[in-house]
C-alpha cells in the first residue's frame, strides 16, 4: 500500500501468527462503496500480516488515512470518521476478539448499515471483553464523537492487549488499587473542561503544569502564570514548577506535610495521589456548597425523577443497596438528558456482569451529558454513600443548568409535585 500512515517496519513489529484472520465477507473492508473510503487502513494493515494494535497510537493522534470520498466531512478527527462507518473498531478488534473468544466477523457484517456495523461492534465487545469496555452506544461511533471513540478503541486494545511478542493476549487481571484510584482522578479531571488530554496520572502530573491548570480551574486567579514554564527544558525548571505548584496549592488549603515540588517532579505515585485526592476533595465540597442543596433534598429530588421513568426503585439513603446494579443512576440520567443513554442499553443489573456494565455506562453517560465525576464505576458496585451523593447531586446541578433553574425552583416544582420533603 501508498498509504504513508501504514510506514511501519515489520523489523519492529510483533508477528501475530497466533490470531486468525479476519474474513471481510462479499464486500471488502476497504472497499468504498460499502464504507465510504477509499480503503481502510486497518484493512491494509491485515492483508500485510501486521498487528492492527500497531496501528492504533497513530489512530489517536488523528492519522487514520485517506480523506472521505468527495473530501466531505463533519469536522471531527481523522479518527471518528472511519468509525462513523465502524470499520475501525471492527479491524481492531474483531481479530483480537476472536483470538480471545473463538468467534470471528459474521460475512453479514459488511452488507449492514453504519449503525447496525456499530452495535454489532459493541456487542462483540462486551461479549469478548465485559466490563472491560468503555460504554458507548452505537450513535457513539456513528457520530462525529472522537473522544468517545477514542476511549472505545482504547479500552478494546487494555482488554485484548497488543499481541506480544508471542501473540499472547494481556488481559491486565493484575490491577493495583493505585491504578484504581488514578482512573478517578483522571476521571474527575476530565470532567472539569480543562481538555487536559491525559494519558498517564503521573507522567503528565510531573511537570506541575496539569495541576496549576487544575488549581487554577478550582480557584481563578490562584496561579501567576508568569511564573511558570510552560515547557520546561531541564529538571531544575520543572522542579521550579512543581515547587510553584506545592505552593499554591498550600494557599489553597491543601495540607501537603512531607511533599515536596522535588517528589512530584520524579513521579512519586503514592505522594501524587494524597495530593490529587485533596484536589478532588476540595472540588466535591466546593460543588456541594454551590449547589446548596441539603441532602435530604438530593435524594428527594432523585426518587422523583426516576420514579417519572416507571422504574420502581427508590433510595432510602445514598448508601442503599438498591443503587448497586446501576439502574437507577442511569435511569436518573435518563430522564435528566434522555439524549445520553439510550433505555435499551440498561441492563437489568441482575447478575455481576450486568451490575458492571451498568455502572461504567454510568460513568461515561455522566461524562457525556457534562456532570461532574468523582467516582469510579467501581464505587458504584460499593454503593459508597458519599462518591453516590457526589454522583446525584452532579446529575441535578446539570438538571439545574439545563432547566435555568434555581434551588428555589426545584423546591417548588417538588411541592407542586406533591412530593413530601423529608
């Protein structure tokens, strides 16, 4: 192939002999008149006998391949759109999956429609790889959404791992609570609007320019950015950052006994943590106060919403066993933003997995619709009270936004309601 964004050595490239090849069916990948493309790159890159995961990180960077046939477009990266036509996450996947699960692409799979491609991607997914899989709904990939995209084809190549040097999958059953904890954080940060694009909590912490972007969204003003360098070019000027950084965030009222600009500089996980969990912290309290609602008026609110959906689970109290299986958080968001998740993709929450996939859904729904996330999906399965409380309270302050509406507004609305304030 011409195709420059496929200039991979084989030299440096694990062999995949292991994984079976994937049948494209009557119609080929790369053929545009059922894709829209002129080829697929991940399409090429199997014919050449080369690992698909190979070609991923240069997917993320928005080097996916041709332009669209008559140079159209929505706009997106060059990622979403091969997506929109659910080639991408199939040749990524599929192989993968079926090294993994036994199963291959069914020849009907070319002759479907985009959205028809998208879910039968989806649900290959989570077949193969579970809870493993970040949540999207077939509009996800059909969509101009690349970040949504992004993460989907991310969490496919974590669950079917890249291959190795001997073909063997990593499915990383070996996670640390550490990693557990960054995917909060990560989470949080993502949520604040900052575009901070972080791959790795620490390595992109080291500098202490995330964090002063971090402190600065929590507190405006708090940072003098003419002390800071923007790309620091030396350890000393990154120190300098990071000692900049633990200072401010003193200022802020963050106790950092015992950390210094010198441990955030060489990545000191567990220091790093104490100090996003503080960041986090601060936010959750401040957000608590602006929404200046008590609990029992959260909770009241929330039974409300989803009883309007014709789900009969209530919550007594945010620690609730109830909330487990995830139902009822999506179904709140469902009725918050009925745009963010679809009714068909709630599971019943019956079983583990299904409690799973419900909360990660969860996750990513509240990130779609533009809530605030201090929880991991994990936190969920716990019914941890107050990671819950931050999670329904999120869900009604973009209630709040949405409708123009004041604290005053939604008190009134319950009464003309007929709901009894606790």
């Amino acid at each position: 192939t011409n195709d420059p964004s496929l200039a991979h050595s084989s030299a440096n490239v694990p062999t995949v002999s292991s994984m079976p090849a994937v049948a494209p069916g009557p119609v080929a990948a790369g053929d545009a008149s059922s894709s829209g493309w002129a080829r697929d790159p991940l399409a090429s890159t199997l014919e050449r006998g080369l690992p698909t995961t190979a070609v991923v990180p240069q997917l993320a960077a928005g080097a996916a391949g041709d332009a669209p046939a008559g140079g159209e477009g929505h706009g997106s990266s060059a990622l979403a759109m091969p997506l929109q036509q659910a080639i991408v996450p199939t040749t990524v996947q599929m192989p993968l999956a079926a090294a993994h699960a036994g199963e291959g692409l069914p020849e009907t799979f070319w002759r479907a429609s985009p959205g028809a491609r998208a879910k039968q991607v989806i649900d290959h997914a989570v077949a193969a790889g579970g809870p493993k899989i970040f949540a999207v709904a077939p509009s996800d990939l059909t969509e101009p959404r690349p970040r949504m995209q992004q993460c989907f084809v991310a969490s496919v190549v974590d669950a079917f791992g890249d291959g190795g040097e001997d073909g063997e999958l990593d499915t990383y059953e070996d996670e640390t609570n550490d990693s557990a904890e960054a995917r909060v954080f990560k989470n949080w940060a993502a949520s604040l609007g900052l575009k901070l694009n972080m791959k790795d909590l620490f390595s992109d912490s080291c500098s202490g320019i995330v964090l002063l972007k971090v402190m600065e969204r929590l507190q405006p003003g708090s940072v003098d950015w003419g002390r800071v360098e923007g790309t620091p070019k030396n350890k000393y000027e990154t120190v300098a950052n990071c000692n900049y950084a633990v200072k401010v965030a003193k200022e802020l009222g963050l106790k950092l006994t015992g950390i210094s600009g010198q441990d955030i500089s060489e990545g000191k996980e567990k220091l790093m943590l104490a100090v996003w969990w503080q960041l986090m912290r601060k936010d959750f309290m401040q957000f608590l106060d602006e929404l200046d609602m008590d609990q029992a008026h959260v909770l009241t609110w929330a039974n409300a919403q989803v009883a309007k959906s014709g789900t009969d689970i209530q919550l007594g109290r945010f620690g609730d066993k109830a909330i487990r299986s995830g139902v009822y958080l999506l179904q709140l968001m469902r009725a918050v933003a009925p745009h963010a998740v679809d009714e068909a993709h709630i599971k019943p929450g019956l079983t583990e997995l299904e409690r799973q996939l419900n909360a990660k859904l969860a996750i990513s729904t509240a990130h779609k619709m533009g809530a605030r996330v201090f929880c991991g999906w994990q936190d969920i399965l716990e019914a941890r009270p107050k990671l819950m409380l931050s999670m329904v309270a999120a869900v009604m302050s973009v209630y709040l936004k949405t409708n123009s509406y004041t604290k005053d507004d939604v008190l009134r609305e319950m009464r003309q309601g007929s709901v009894a304030l606790g």
